[in-house]
C-alpha cells in the first residue's frame, strides 16, 4: 500500500496505543479484582483511559495527514510532535501507576514530595507538550481542511 510516511506512523501509533490501552486494562482489572473497594490505582486507570484516547486521536491525525495539502516532511515532523508527547504522557502515567505515590503529580511537585518531578521540569514538559500537540494537530487539521474546501 503506497502510504506517505507521515500516516504510517500515525497509524503505527494508533496500534501502539490501542494495545497499550488494552494490556493496560488488564492490570486495572487485576488491581480491581484485588482491592478491597474494588478499585485500580488513580494512574493505572489514567493510563488505560488515555491511551484508548490516544489511539483514536493518532486516528485522526492519519486521516488529517493522508489528506493534507502541505508537505509530507511538514505532516511527518506535525505527527511526530504529537504522537512522541502522547507517548510520554502515557509513560508517565504508567510509571506514576507503578510507583502509586500520588493522585496528583502536580501536587505533589507543588509540595516537593520524594520521588515528584521538579516543578520547573513539570512546566517545561508542559508548555511543549501544548505546542507540540496543538500545534501538530492544527497544521494536518489546516491541510486537510485545505483539501476538502478549497
């Protein structure tokens, strides 16, 4: 199939967090199944939660991407972008899901607790993971609509 590079790497990514989403889901239910309230870890079920959304947000980026009127390195660096902040979101909260130390990571870098990120780290990721998301989505949402209306 003659795909540019840009949607399969959107597409990868959406099996990437697809699966994610389900092996995650199945520590959920183990750590449900073993709580005497029945429930998972705050970031557990964050990660199981985002990652399905993850997976169909990469969706739309493909499809954005496969229409858009701008140029593949332009649509490859826009998926990149996202998809490389998603990934480190759902890795985060996977490793705050391991650790179960808090059920707020920033609270818990606001008060300095042991094993938090620095609140300068906090924002820096932040503040990237805005442009880069955003942004990203807004030039393939632009090239797409580009190509369906003009």
């Amino acid at each position: 199939m003659d795909l540019s590079l840009s949607v399969k790497i959107a597409l990868t990514s959406a099996f990437v967090f697809f699966m994610l989403a389900l092996i995650t889901g199945v520590w959920k239910y183990r750590l449900m199944t073993q709580s005497e309230k029945g429930q998972s870890r705050y970031y557990v079920d964050i990660a199981h939660r985002s990652s399905f959304l993850y997976a169909y947000a990469a969706l739309l980026l493909a499809v954005f991407s496969y229409l858009s009127q701008f140029s593949e390195w332009l649509n490859t660096l826009s998926v990149l972008g996202s998809v490389f902040f998603y990934l480190a979101a759902v890795l985060g909260y996977v490793y705050q899901g391991i650790i179960n130390k808090t059920s707020n990571q920033i609270r818990s870098s606001i008060r300095k607790e042991p094993s938090s990120t620095p609140m300068w780290l906090t924002h820096l990721f932040t503040y990237s993971l805005i442009v880069a998301e955003i942004g990203g989505a807004l030039i393939l949402g632009l090239g797409a609509m580009l190509a369906i209306w003009v």
